[in-house]
C-alpha cells in the first residue's frame, strides 16, 4: 500500500510493482500527482505545482523498469535560457546554455567574477560527486552512515550556508543573488540551508532544465497510464485517516469507511502529519516524536495563476523577478513570519514553450511568491485577493505592461490550501526545511522510525524535496523493501 500519489508516491509503487508485489496507491487528491495537480479555466491549462524538470534520466529509469519508453507516453523539451533573472533597476541576466554563455552574461556585471563562476561550478560539482550521485540514493536511517560521511562533507565545507559558499566565489551583489537563490526551489532559505545543495547548479548544468509538453501534468498522466498497464490499483478522492498497528506492524489503513489490508506500507505524506495523525504515538521511536516536536517547516507558497488575452513575447519561460531586498525579505519570511509588503517572485510561462496551453493569441501564467507558513497566524481569506493584486501591478508596472487591462481571470492557492488539500503541516510547500540539522540522518528517515513495515518517501524525508529529490527518496526505499516473495505476489494481468 503507498499512501500518498506525489511523484515519490508513484515512483514507489511503480519500482514495487516491478518487484513483484501487489501494489495499491491511495490519495486524497482528485488525480494523481500531490501537488503536481493540474488546473483547467476558460481554455488555460495552469500546472498547479512543480514546473521546472531537472534530472529527467529519473523519470527515464520508471519506463524501463518496464521495457518501456517514456517518449511514448509524454514529451519533454529543453528550455533555454533556463532562468532569467530581472533586477529592480530593470537589469536582466539569463541563465543556460553552454558553460561559454553564462561567463559571457556574467561579464555583462563583473569580469572578475568569470573566474570566479569556473571555480565555484567545480566546487558544485564535487558536492554533487559527493550529494547526489553517492548519497542521494543511499538509505540514512543508521547513524554510522553519516558517521562515515563527516570527513567528506567537512572536506566540502557543507558546514557554510548556500549565501555563504557563493559569496567565496562572486563578488557582484546581483550575481550573488542569482547563484543562491536555488534553495527556494526546495523550500530553503539561503543564509540557513546546507551548501550541500548547492549541487543543484551541477545538477542543472548536467542534464539542463526541461519543461513537459503539455505541463507537468502530461509527466502524471503518462506514469498514470503506466501505473493502470501494469496493474497497480488506484484510489483517488480518498483520504487516509489513520492506521491500526499490532505487533509494531501496520496491519491496515483507514480511510474514512474504507479499510485496507497490507503487508507493507510506504507514506508519500507529509512526516510531521503522518506521526502527528496517522501513527499511534505508542507505535513511534523517541526519534520520531523529537522530529515531529522540533523540527523547523520550510516557508509557504502563494501561487497566482492568470490568464491574458495577449501574449507577452518578451517574457522567457521562467523568470525570477527580485525585489529591492533580498536578506531582509527572506528573514521576514522565514524567522519574522510576517507578510512584507514587497516581495520577489518566480513567474511561469508555459506558453512560450507550449503554445496550447492558452487559446490562440493568448498566454498563461503562475506566479510564485514565498510567504511564511501557517505559523505567521496570517488570515489568508482576508489577505488573499490583496496580496494577489499586488503581485499583478508590481508585474505590470516592469515587464509586463498594461497586464490589469488584458487579464482574463485569475486565482491564487495560499498555505491554507496547501494545508487543506495535500496535508502539508501549517501549509508549508515543501515540509522540513533542509537545513545541515535536518538533512541525512537528521532527516525523516525513509524506514519508519515506528513500525517495522512502514517506509517514507517524498519532500520531508531523505534526500529531500524537488523533482530529483523525491524521485531519489523512492529509490532509497527501493533499496529498504526486498523483492516480493510468493505470499504478495500477483499476476498483473488478473
């Protein structure tokens, strides 16, 4: 049984299903995804949540598991630039490309700094080395495996915050921002977030940034097709209530008036509400509870979603559009939890990769802005339309002229949302912060810390949240679960 259908969900039960069991997912949402959601209005189709594909080689590994292509089932395409950041001063700075295009849009705002970029890409990719392609897979749930991992991570200096690794290479204040703004993409601040994740940049610069024809929710339809071919039954709109352990074993899963019997169990649910809600304190280690009592949450999303009657050529697929602060903002968000009056913003644009994602002649767009999560006590139903209204003339009065005049609709989700809709503790958008305490062993761990047959997956457990992150959390409990024996095996054809 998986509980939960976010891509760590259904990775799971996709390499389960391979190891021969008898596999069933189970979620709350009305389709598949998590938060991959996908929202349709007026003939605008609005990915609800993640939009940016790194490390497609992982989704690629789910097909085959199968003797199958994923070219059969969606399309995915490269983005260029992958990000171009526009300044307060009106400034802009594009992102991709080859390694030669990057120092050349640097040297638009610092010549030393070329040199400085080189150096802190190999200090990227030597954490990745180390990160992504050793530990990103790798379970964590025995504190000699981090033992063993100190001299390398020391070795690193994954000590230093994200801020504090960049600033060691680039001088330019705008560049700074530009290299370490990556940790909000998996819910970090970067003056608190290891610098172990800055082995995004090697990340990205390895494989690229891809978009899916289509949206992210051609990627969830197509695994969902995949998942119904190989017999992997499906329960959506349903939503998990709690779980009877005996014998420190999961023995069913309720939901509501249903009841499910099961061997083992993964959770793709947030951690802290899965030992909040879910697992009977008695049936949880002193680890879990410590966890679930102290760990710190990441920041909230506010998402706009909008649609104009125009398009906006001038606008790249993706865009991060900085305010006038850049510390101070972030430390109102994440320590202050106050909702600021200026903000920065991540702003999609799908259409300028996928024209069918709008009608004719028009454009969609999601917009992007941290805000603190639930513990802030902000009142959303009041702050929602105003803070949304803000976004829309701080966007029209810079890169997109006349945008009020043009507006189809729009709507926005708040951390109220995220808490409603996807179980996400005090709405956070990506649940634990990865922070150096709460990453690794210091994680969730990916075998329960309770019963013996439960595992996790997904943003709060190890290695962490992202695309890639989420994807790997599943191989990790790939490793953890063996293969099937006879008493859970079925034939997938029956």
């Amino acid at each position: 049984m998986v509980i939960g259908a976010g891509f760590g969900g259904i990775a799971s039960a996709l390499r389960l299903r391979a190891k021969g069991y008898d596999v069933t997912i189970i979620d709350q949402c009305p389709m598949l995804g998590g938060r991959a959601q996908q929202f349709e209005k007026d003939g605008f189709v609005y990915d609800a949540g993640p939009t940016v594909v790194t490390a497609p080689f992982l989704f690629d590994e789910l097909f085959e598991l199968f003797d199958k292509n994923l070219t059969d089932y969606f399309q995915l395409v490269p983005v260029e630039p992958w990000y171009r950041f526009v300044y307060p001063d009106g400034s802009e700075f594009d992102y991709g490309g080859t390694v030669e295009d990057t120092i050349e849009e640097i040297g638009k705002f610092s010549e030393h700094d070329k040199e400085g970029y080189k150096a802190l890409l190999k200090q990227s990719e030597a954490i990745f080395d180390v990160g992504f392609t050793q530990l990103a897979d790798a379970p964590f749930h025995e504190v000699c495996t981090m033992l063993k991992q100190v001299p390398a991570l020391l070795r690193l200096k994954c000590y230093r915050n994200v801020w504090q690794m960049v600033c060691h290479f680039l001088r330019n204040d705008k560049l700074r921002q530009a290299f370490s703004i990556q940790p909000l993409l998996v819910g970090g601040n970067p003056f608190s977030t290891t610098s172990i994740y800055s082995l995004i940049h090697f990340l990205e610069r390895k494989w690229g940034v891809h978009f899916a024809m289509g949206g992210t929710g051609s990627i969830v339809k197509g695994l969902h097709k995949l998942m119904l071919e190989e017999g992997i039954k499906i329960h959506l709109n349903t939503k998990v209530t709690g779980l009877n352990v005996d014998n420190n074993k999961v023995k069913q899963i309720i939901a509501g008036e249903q009841v499910f019997d099961c061997d083992t169990v993964v959770s793709n649910v947030d951690p802290k509400h899965l030992y909040r809600k879910l697992v009977p304190q008695q049936s949880q280690t002193l680890s879990a509870k410590v966890k679930t009592k102290y760990s710190k949450l990441s920041m909230g999303l506010f998402v706009l979603y909008f649609g104009t009657n125009k398009q906006y050529d001038n606008v790249v697929h993706h865009t991060i559009w900085l305010g006038k602060r850049y510390q101070s903002l972030l430390d109102d968000i994440f320590e202050k939890k106050i909702l600021a009056d200026d903000f920065s913003l991540y702003l999609h644009r799908p259409t300028a990769t996928d024209p069918s994602m709008a009608p004719e002649g028009c454009d969609s767009f999601y917009v992007l802005s941290p805000v603190p999560n639930n513990l802030s006590g902000i009142n959303w139903e009041d702050q929602k339309e105003q803070y949304a209204m803000k976004i829309i003339k701080a966007l029209e009065s810079s890169i997109m002229p006349e945008l009020s005049k043009h507006l189809v609709h729009h709507f926005a989700k708040t951390p109220d949302d995220f808490e409603t809709d996807y179980a996400s503790v005090e709405g956070s958008g990506f649940s634990i912060s990865p922070t150096f305490a709460q990453s690794a062993w210091f994680r969730y761990h990916n075998k329960a810390e309770g019963p013996e047959n439960l595992y996790l997956c997904g943003a709060g457990t190890h290695p962490g949240a992202g695309m890639p992150g989420v994807l790997c959390s599943a191989k990790v409990v790939d490793r953890l679960i063996p293969v099937a024996t006879l008493a859970n095996t079925v034939n997938k054809d029956e």
